[in-house]
C-alpha cells in the first residue's frame, strides 16, 4: 500500500541525473502541489539511502536505470508502455529499493509520457490542472491512499499534436503580459506551458500580433524552455519556417539581407533568406513546421487580378523551395520533419483546383504533410477529407475558434462556446479521420479556460468523450465544476455551479455578447424578451449567491473561472434586452420606458464595475484581460461600435392608459374611434392554463382602470388600480377553469381606460379528447412549432455492412431545446430508401398549402463541391429532394454572416397538407444536417417574427 501523510520528513521523490531536465522541473511542479495539499513540502534526492519509506519514483524509458532495474527484478511490466507515443504507467511497488517499503512509481514512454504521468499524479491528489493558472486551490488532506495492487497504464492521445493558439492578444492578453511579466518572454510562456501540459496538450501557436517568439525570452529562452518541457511549437497559417510575421515587419529594409518586400516573385532571394535562418535557428527543436505562405496581414499571397492558376503555381514554387530549405537545414529525411500546410480561407481553393486549374491535391508535393483544415472562424466546419482523401499519409488537422478577429463581426472578450456545439464539431471533425493536429484558437486564454479543457480532454481521449459519447457534455461540464470547486461549495451549491456555467453558456451561444444589440430580441413577439430577462435573472441570482459564500482564500479562482464569464456575459444581453424594451415602450410613449433607461445604465455600470473587479483581484493578477471591446460592434471590429441610446418619454398631459396582450403586439388605449377590441389566444392551445395582459401608463398623474368579466370560468389577478409615474405598470393574470367548459367557447374582458373601454375576447377550448399518438401537434393558433426532439417515431436504416445509421437526439444543442443528427455523420444518403427518417405527426383544420420551416444549425458543405439537403416526404407523397443551402453558397456570403451570427439557418419548403392528422417524414441526406426546429403555417401566414422563432405549440402527451 502506497500512504502518502504530511508528517513524512524524509526525501519523498527519487531523481536520477539521467532524467530529462524538463521532467525534473515538473516533478518540482508536483511536489509544490503536494505542499498545497499537506502543507508540507517534498524534498527530493539522487540517494537512494536517503528516501523514505515511503518514495515516489519517476522516469523515462531509456533514460532511466531504475525503471530498468524495476523491470529486471519483475516488479514492473513497461512492454503495454515501451514504444508507445506520451503513455504513462503509475503502480505501486513493494520494496523497489532497500529502506523504501512502498512507493509509486511512475514510468513514462517518453518525455511528455512521464509529464503526464507526474500530473496525473497531482489530478489523483485532488489538484486541479488549472491549479496554477487560475490559482485553484487543492481541498487539505492529512493522508493520500493508493492500495497495493494499484496499477494504471493511459492509452495513446486520440489526436497526435493537441494545442491552442494565443491570438488577438491586444489590447488584453497584450496587456497582462506586460503589467506581469514585462513582455511575450519566457518567464511569461512557462505558466502558458505549463497550463498546456496539465490539460495533457502538447501543441502551441504562441502570440502573434506583435510579438517575436523566438527572440523575445529574451533571445531562444521560450524556444529552448518549450523544447525542454515537451511542448512542441507550431506557427499560424500565414507564418512558415519558424518565423513570425512580426520577425519580417522587424528585419525588413532596403538595406536588409531579406528585403523590404513580403513577395515571392519580386523578393525571392530575401524572403528564402529569411526561411532559411529561421530553420537554422529553430530546426533542431520539436516543431511542427508551418510550410507555404499567405500575405502580410492575413490577406491573400497574390493581387486580386491573379488566376487560381497564378496562385496554384507560385504556392507550389514556394513549396518546394521550403521542402529544399528544411532537408538541408533541418533532417535530409523530409518524411521525418512533421510539417502542416494549412487550407485556410483562399489557399483552400489553391489545394482542391477546380476545372480550369490542376490544385495541389493532385501532385505528390504534400505526401507527407499535415493538410489542416480549418471552420469558418465561427465553430462551423469547413471541408473534411473525402474517404479517398483519407489515405493522404500526412494526416490531416483542424483549426478551430473560441475566440475570432475578423467578420461578419468579431468575438474576443469572455467565452462564449458552447460545449455541445463543440462536441457536434469536433466528434465530426474526428469521424472524417482529423486526428493530427488540433489547434483552437483561444485569444487571450483568460475564461477560455472550461471549453478549452473539454476541447484538449475530447483530443486527449476522444474514445471516452468522442462520438460514443453522445449526450455527455452535461457528465464533462459537473466533472470540470467539481476538479475546481470541490470543498469550496456544498453539492448543491456545485450543482448550481453546473446550471450556471451551462446557463450562459447556452445564452451566449444563442447570440455572443459582441454580436448582441437592440434589435436582436423582440421586445414584445413570443415574450422572449421578458422570458431571457428572467432566465438570465435566475442565473444571476445564483451566481450571486456563490459570490456570497465562496471562502476568500478560494474567491480569484471562482471569480475567474465561473463569476466573470458568467455574469458579465449575462450583463451584457441583459443590457441590450432592456434596450430593446426601453425603445419599444419609448415608441409607445409608456413611461415605463424612463425606468427602462435606468435599467441600461445599471448595465452600463456594472459592466465597469466587473472588469475593474477582474483586473484588482488576487494582486491584480488578471490586469488588462478585460480590456477588449464588447458592446454594440457594427463593423466586423470594433470600430465605430454603438453603446445603446436610451430613450426618454414626457408625460402625456391628460391621463391615458395603455392595454397590451402579452406576447402579440396587439395593443390599444381603448377609445371608440381607435382599435378597442383585442385578442388574448393563449387559452386556444389545451395545455394552457394561465395568460396575462398589461396595462400601462403614458402620464404621470394618479390614473385608475377597472375591469370586469362575467364569465365565472375566467379569473383575473387584479379587478382595479390606479397607476402614476412610479407604478406605471400592472400584468393582469388570468387563468382558466376547463372544468367549466364543454365546448369551444369565447368570454370577453373589459378594461375601462380615462379614453373609453377595450374590449379583450377571449377564445378558449376544453381539454383536448381526440385519440391521438402522443407526440400529435395540434393546430391551435394558425400555426404549428414542433422542437425537432418531439417526432413521433425514428426510424433507422441499415447499412450493406449490417452498421445501423439513425437519427440521434442531441440534448441542450442549439438555441431552443435541442437538435437531432444522423449517425455515423460521415453517411450520405443519395436515396431515400437508403437512409434514416423522423416522423412528426400533426393535425390541421383546413386542406391547402401550407410553409415548413426547419430550423438548422448553420453547418457548411464537408466537401469542397457539395451542398446541404435532406429529403422531405408529406403523407403519402414522393420524397423530395430539399437544397438546404441558397444556391451559389459560400463561406463570407451574406447567408453564411447571417446564419452565424443567428447561430440558425433557416430554409423553407412549401407542402400540401390535408385536412386532419398529416405525417411529415425527414430523411437523412448530406453529413452536417442537424436539425434544431420545425414550424408549419398556411401559406403567407407566417406566425408573429421573433429572434427564437415561435414557441413549441401543443402536442398530445405532453407531461406539464
């Protein structure tokens, strides 16, 4: 049995002089993490006379005698680790040397196998891989048990290469580096490298925008201490042969060795110099070297008057130039030297080709490299390899974005990913044979920290959190809450901790905070507006209530990994919410818009207040990540971005009332000459019990209202009041008592107002009786909104390889309740017959032609010259093949920006129904159909327009 106390005095750890120096410096990491925990630090010797009893012994095959002899003495296996690729194995060992009686011994395949075996170790004690990043504090124990048969090996990574970009560092990331570390130096990269490594990554882009990695530790010192440590470096897609584009901006010049010109054709000879040197720099380090070349600036290699031709051929020049430069400087054995190309935004079209030019797809140029693919800087998906593109040797990888700089609009504050979205991407990106290299670009890091765990976890073991384990991101997220929380809250608290991380979460994925502004929301249609306010409300009162009860000693962490993302994420819609409100009742001269302007600049207020307390907390640790721009962008930066305009209304001079029917926009003052008769439908839809309307004031002075109903199956929360500038509204609830009715019926409410009466029918139908399947929509209100979880059968195909293919429901995705996806995603279905279906079941009282709208995640095409479509099948009619794409679509169009920033695509389809109970039938078609939602109305009776779309409708078998 291996028992690890506080009261142990003697060297705990073993350490050879063979042992790499990197691991060494970890292994000093873990010994202050058990000083966290039993508040007595480790020691550690080359003696082996001087160890304790108990000891913990580390190393690397081949570079480690004791493990040899470990072996030889049959107290270890090392044959499940010898030979493999970052593996680890951590036992208990009785008597492995004389005077120790136990120890654990942790043997790694390679260097960073035995890094992941040390923190492993640290994540076994409790401690958080965030733990020095974040300052998570471990919870205090007197004793650590391990018993004696104890014996763990890790698998291989899922993903070979595994990392995140530091990008749009400016004005946040920027600024913390240099207020506490004073530059991109090396002191700065060894909390970023550490950071990487406890999350078991092994890949990093660093810093770009101003900085020079290789020459600013100062000098090789981050090179040489990445080297060190394990971590491989890597560059962006338009940084090749380990030198960043601030290098050539630094070194260029008329008189310069390398030109003033970033041009392969008009400065050959100085742009080959600089590769050059940078490989001889650089190349005997672990890299991944970034080949081929873009513009300065992220812009395009050649002038917009080139042909893809053009284009094609001086990319394969510049190719074959990098590939002779990398044999002479770096390996002879080119296939030995791991390089990346990457297809992002216009070289993807110089790889594929098209009719009139032959791409690089076709040559033998890129054999042996990494072909990165990339999304579309918003967390969709580009192209994936086809299956015969899967024998590429090179492997292929994925860019992928948390954080992006570039249009239709931009997103760098907080986090605002989406882990089921993720999962959905990702999973994908996985099953199409992306398994190289995966890079996510996470900005400034800072609150990037909980979707960058789940993303570097799903790389590190894909078979654990990958596509088998669907609906699983929930399990993920309250593991994660728990590694950082665990001791600081109680259960309950925890678990208020995982509703609020995934409540704003999913808020955030509805509509980033950057993308957010007045006209987003609808502040009457749907009530989504009020319904966003409460929800957001609700999960600020819960992170509150954590604010209140999280200790001291554990408050920056709490702060910055769940308070400030969460509520100044929150702050924000709800900033813009009561913007949307504010202009609304302004528009309508209700007084309630002035308290609604006191309600922006709270917003306002506070959004301050929380990076200032951001950039206080813990010593100022996080000075400066909070600096980015964040409200009201226009442009796709934030230039020229628009705080909101609060509107202020003047009293009106005589005494008026307004009545509104929550929900539909219907409103009057109740004047004879004006509209005075309104609609309150709620109560024509079985499942409804309660409905409201408001009343309001438009003048300052003390006016009263009283209302009457003679329908003793209609009752109403208020009969009476008076309002005046400080009370100026009231919500009337009303219910319904069924019980009281036996058929469809209509009873009225009157509202007497200073300018007459209005008049409010109300239109109510008893429970509903019909023999229908559960999961039946009833058309109720003139339309039909069916969330695409509730069909009424699935139906699944099977494959000439008996494999099963059928729709999944995706709990939490997308922007209502959830989605549905075919599995496996890389299955297309050119028939009908051959694929997977959803039925959804629905009556309606009238025959004739009616719109669906599906409701879809803004997914692209998985290959370079393909569409979207599914097939659409009503009652007993042909499938039809539907498009799902505008014709001509492309990536930066205006459909893509506004299914993006919509986190929707929305297509519609015209059907005939009949009168009565109709099937629709949804066949599976191309990979990266997920639907999220369905509504159905006659034709040019499009329901009332909201950001969410209409609510779910009633179905039969609902459980209320």
């Amino acid at each position: 049995m291996f028992n690890l106390t506080s009261k142990d005095h003697q060297a705990l750890f073993y350490v050879e002089k063979e042992a790499y120096s990197g691991v060494r410096k970890i292994a000093q990491k873990v010994m202050a993490d058990i000083a966290l925990i039993f508040d007595n630090k480790p020691t550690e010797t080359s003696d082996k006379s001087e160890l304790a009893s108990t000891a913990i012994i580390y190393g690397t095959i081949q570079h480690s005698p004791i493990l040899d002899q470990l072996e030889k003495n049959k107290q270890i296996d090392l044959t499940k680790v010898r030979g493999k690729r970052e593996v680890f194995l951590i036992q208990t060992v009785k008597e492995p040397i004389p005077g120790v009686e136990n120890a654990l011994v942790i043997a790694g395949s390679d260097k960073r196998g035995t890094i992941y075996g040390l923190f492993h170790l640290s994540e076994l004690l409790g401690v958080s891989p965030l733990v020095n990043w974040s300052n998570v504090k471990p919870e205090k124990k007197t004793q650590f048990t391990l018993e004696e048969a104890f014996q763990y090996v890790s698998k291989e990574p899922s993903v070979r290469f595994r990392g995140f970009f530091i990008n749009d560092e400016w004005p946040a990331f920027g600024n913390w580096a240099m207020e506490r570390f004073g530059g991109f130096n090396a002191e700065m990269y060894a909390h970023v490298f550490e950071l990487l490594l406890r999350l078991k990554g092994n890949y990093l882009w660093p810093a770009m925008w101003s900085a020079r990695f290789n020459d600013e530790g100062p000098g090789l010192q981050s090179v040489e201490l990445a080297d060190e440590l394990g971590v491989v470096i890597g560059a962006s897609h338009h940084e090749p042969c380990l030198r960043y584009g601030e290098e050539y901006k630094y070194l260029r010049g008329k008189d310069s060795i390398y030109g003033d010109a970033w041009n392969f054709i008009t400065n050959r000879q100085g742009i080959t110099k600089f590769w050059e040197d940078g490989l001889k720099r650089c190349g005997q380090f672990e890299n991944v070297i970034t080949i081929g070349m873009r513009g300065e600036q992220d812009t395009s290699i050649m002038g917009k008057d080139a042909t893809l031709q053009d284009n094609i051929d001086l990319l394969r020049d510049v190719i074959e130039t990098q590939h002779q430069l990398i044999e002479e400087h770096v390996d002879a054995n080119l296939k030995e030297v791991p390089r990346m190309l990457a297809l992002y935004k216009e070289v993807e079209p110089f790889y594929y080709g098209d009719e009139n030019a032959k791409g690089l797809i076709e040559t033998d140029l890129l054999d042996d490299v990494i072909l990165m693919l990339c999304d579309d800087n918003h967390g969709n998906l580009r192209t994936l390899p086809t299956e015969e593109m899967r024998k590429h040797k090179g492997g292929y990888g994925m860019y992928y974005h948390f954080d992006y700089h570039g249009g239709p609009i931009s997103y760098e504050w907080v986090n605002s990913s989406y882990l089921p979205k993720i999962w959905e991407q990702m999973s994908m990106a996985y099953d199409y044979g992306v398994r190289d290299l995966w890079v996510v670009n996470v900005g400034d890091i800072a609150t990037q920290e909980f979707p960058l765990s789940y993303f570097l976890d799903l790389a590190y073991d894909f078979d654990k959190w990958g596509t088998n384990a669907i609906n699983q991101t929930d399990v993920y997220t309250r593991q994660w809450i728990r590694k950082q929380f665990t001791g600081k809250f109680t259960e309950d608290q925890l678990e208020k901790a995982v509703e609020l991380i995934n409540g704003y979460t999913k808020i955030a994925h509805r509509r980033r905070p950057e993308h957010v502004n007045a006209h987003v929301y609808h502040p009457v249609h749907n009530e989504e507006a009020d319904d966003l306010l409460a929800m957001i409300d609700d999960l600020l009162e819960i992170a509150e209530d954590l604010y209140q009860k999280v200790d001291a000693s554990d408050f920056s962490a709490f702060f910055s990994l769940l308070y400030y993302p969460a509520v100044a994420n929150l702050n924000v819609h709800k900033l813009w919410l009561w913007t949307t409100k504010n202009h609304d009742a302004a528009e309508k001269g209700k007084l309630a818009a002035n308290s609604y302007a006191e309600k922006i600049k709270e917003c306002l207020d506070r959004d301050k207040t929380l990076v200032e307390e951001y950039h206080t907390i813990d010593d100022g640790k996080w000075y400066g990540m909070g600096l980015s721009e964040h409200i009201g962008f226009v442009n796709w930066n934030e230039d020229e971005c628009q705080y909101p305009i609060a509107m202020h209304v003047f009293p009106k001079n005589k005494e008026r009332l307004l009545v509104e029917i929550t929900g539909t926009g219907e409103q009057s003052e109740g004047s004879l000459w004006h509209t005075h008769h309104l609609h309150l439908k709620d109560f024509l839809q079985y499942d409804k019990a309660s409905a409201s309307f408001t009343i309001s004031t438009l003048s300052d002075r003390e006016t009263s209202f009283t209302i009457t109903c003679e329908e003793d199956w209609l009752h109403l929360s208020t009969l009476e009041g008076i309002l005046d500038a400080k009370n100026h509204t009231v919500r009337i609830e009303v219910t319904v008592d069924r019980e009281k009715i036996l058929e469809e019926t209509e009873g009225n409410i009157y509202v007497k107002t200073p300018t007459g009466m209005c008049t409010i029918h109300v239109p109510v139908r008893p429970m509903y009786l019909d023999k229908l399947p559960d999961y039946t929509f009833v058309d109720t209100l003139g339309y039909i909104s069916i969330e695409a979880e509730h069909f009424v059968s699935n139906k699944a195909s099977v494959a000439n390889s008996g494999e099963h293919h059928q729709f999944e429901v995706i709990h939490g995705y997308g922007k209502t309740l959830s989605a549905i996806k075919a599995f496996p995603t890389t299955a297309t279905y050119l028939k009908p017959s051959d694929a997977p279906y959803v039925d959804y079941s629905f009556v309606v009282s009238k025959a004739g032609d009616y719109t669906v709208q599906l409701y879809m995640q803004p997914s692209n095409p998985v290959a370079y010259d393909t569409t979207i479509y599914c097939h659409l099948q009503l009652n007993d009619a042909q499938p039809e093949k539907v498009l799902l794409l505008p014709k001509h679509y492309r990536v930066d169009d205006k459909d893509w920006a506004v299914g993006v920033l919509n986190h929707i695509r929305i297509k519609e389809v015209q059907v005939a129904c009949r009168k009565g109970q109709n099937t629709l039938r949804i066949y599976a078609g191309s990979p990266g159909f997920v639907l999220e939602k369905i509504v159905l109305y006659p034709l040019g009776k499009e329901p009332l327009q909201s950001y969410l779309g209409p609510k779910e409708t009633y179905y039969t078998g609902k459980v209320y």
